[in-house]
C-alpha cells in the first residue's frame, strides 16, 4: 500500500530515522490500526459497531503497553532504541483513559511501528504487532467467523434500505 500511495503521489523517498518520534508515532498509530481493521473484517462479517468496540480495545494505550512490555526480548537493539525514542519523547497531549506509563510505552511501540512502515519493513513491522497479541492472549488470530461476537450473516444489497446504497 505504501509503494502504491509513494508512485501514485510521486512522494519521493526518505530517510524514516529522520522523523521525529511523534511523528513515526502517528504513522504508526495509522498502521497498527489498519493492521486490526484487517483482521477483525477478515474473521468475518459483523456489525461495524462491534468491530469498532473489539478495534478501540485493541488500540488502547494500555493494551500497547502491555505488548511491548512482553515482546522486548524479541527485538533488535535497533528497534529497542527506536521504541526508546517514543517512550521518552516529549508529548504535548496527555492520556485520556491510561496511566502515562502505559501512555508513554504506547507512544514507544507506535514509534516503532511507524519507523519499521516508512521503511518498508511490514514483515517484521506485522511479526512484532503478531508477536505481541500472542503474548497478551488476544483473540483476533483466531481466524473465524464464530468467534467475532455477534458475526452477522452477509448484507446483501437487496437487504438496505432504499436510499442507503446510492453515492
């Protein structure tokens, strides 16, 4: 997706390391949320209310917190310092519903899923995001319909209301 966004837009290459860490941290958050998205719609198809409720406990920062505190004996020393870089970065927003520890260790792990985005890495950027869900025992790798609370049969078009499909 980043190659297609990177021709399409004649966006030129660059250097991730460069960024500041809130900024790897908001294309980081970006990232790791369409990382869940795809996984929760392909486990089958729900109510997006339900979706949006398993995605948001996903995002939160103290669900962040708790992976990146059990996966930091699987990364590099590279990614240590990166996710270093966001943890203690000075942030000029505060945590909404988490401790600012489990703020600042989410900064860290978006830092770090942002930097490995920009450059390029998504196989190891998904092994890291995989690696911690395993370690917090979430469910969304199990990949089937019925066990997606509340799995929906299939809308048909014929099934919405008149009205709602036009553009």
């Amino acid at each position: 997706m980043e190659k297609a966004i990177k021709e399409t837009f004649s966006i030129p290459d660059i250097n991730p390391d460069q960024y500041s860490p809130l900024t790897l941290a908001y294309m980081g958050d970006c990232a790791y949320e369409i990382v869940i998205r795809t996984l929760l719609v392909h486990k089958g198809n729900t109510h997006v209310d339900r979706l949006n409720k398993r995605a948001s406990n996903l995002a939160k920062a103290a669900t962040q917190s708790q992976m990146i505190t059990a996966i930091m004996e699987h990364l590099s020393e590279e990614e240590i310092t990166m996710y270093k870089r966001g943890r203690n970065a000075k942030s000029y927003t505060s945590a909404k519903n988490a401790s600012i520890n489990d703020y600042r260790r989410a900064t860290g792990f978006e830092t770090l899923v942002g930097w490995l985005y920009l450059k390029g890495e998504f196989d190891r950027m998904t092994e890291i995001i995989r690696l911690g869900f395993e370690a917090i025992g979430a469910d969304i790798l199990e990949h089937t319909a019925e066990n997606c609370a509340g799995s929906a049969k299939p809308v048909k078009e014929a099934e919405i209301p008149s009205g709602e499909n036009q553009q």
